[in-house]
C-alpha cells in the first residue's frame, strides 16, 4: 500500500496562505462589527460566518494540502466580487480583498498541483 505525502511548503505557498489568511480575518473582523454598527445584524452575521468558515478551512485543511481545500477557497473571492460588482460604496474594497485573494490562490497553484513536491511512502 503506498501512501502520498507533500514534503514542505514553498516560501511561495506560504506568503499565498498568509495573503488569503489576512484577507478572510480581516473580512471576518470587519463583518463581525458591523453586527453593531449597522442596521442590519442578521445579514453581517452571515458574512461574518462565511468568512470565518473561509479562515479556518484556509488555517487548516488547506495548509495541509486538500486539494479541496484549494478549491473551497474560490468562493471567498467570488463572494467578495459579486457584492463588490453589485454595489458601487463596496465596490474598492471588496475587489482590492477579492484580488489579494485571487493572488494568494494562485501563488499557492503550483504547491497543490505539482507532483514533484509529493513523495510516495509504502506503508507496510
């Protein structure tokens, strides 16, 4: 029986991670006081939700190399793009965050796709 596990992180992986890392706590944090400063806690909730669900699938399964992980995370930047698209007041703030999130995802491509960065263990 063999088993398949990636050896390392790339300097470039990890500055991908800590970009995405930043960008979902920053969004989770903004959401989480805007619970209390606007009008409309309900819907903040659930921004704040989805991205703290954002950070910790980045935190853990993805810092571990599930490749679903990688692809989970897409919904962070589009879930900032549609608001940003829709919304002229959001529309900097959101795209310059969903941007540093679509170069995060990209910076980490090659670490979750590349099978030289993947070694074969048997396992007895």
């Amino acid at each position: 029986m063999a088993a398949t596990v990636n050896v390392g992180h790339t300097s470039r992986f990890q500055i991908g991670r800590i970009i995405l890392l930043v960008a979902a706590g920053l969004m989770t944090l903004n959401h989480s006081v805007l619970i209390f400063a606007l009008d409309d806690p309900v819907l903040f909730m659930g921004y704040a939700a989805f991205n703290l669900y954002a950070l910790i699938v980045i935190a853990i399964p993805f810092r571990q190399h599930e490749k679903w992980a990688w692809y989970a995370t897409w919904i962070l930047p589009i879930g900032l793009a549609i608001p940003a698209s829709t919304d002229p007041k959001l529309a900097p703030f959101y795209s310059i965050v969903a941007a540093a999130c679509v170069l995060g995802l990209l910076l980490t491509m090659r670490d979750f796709f590349a099978v030289d960065h993947q070694v074969a263990h048997r396992v007895p």
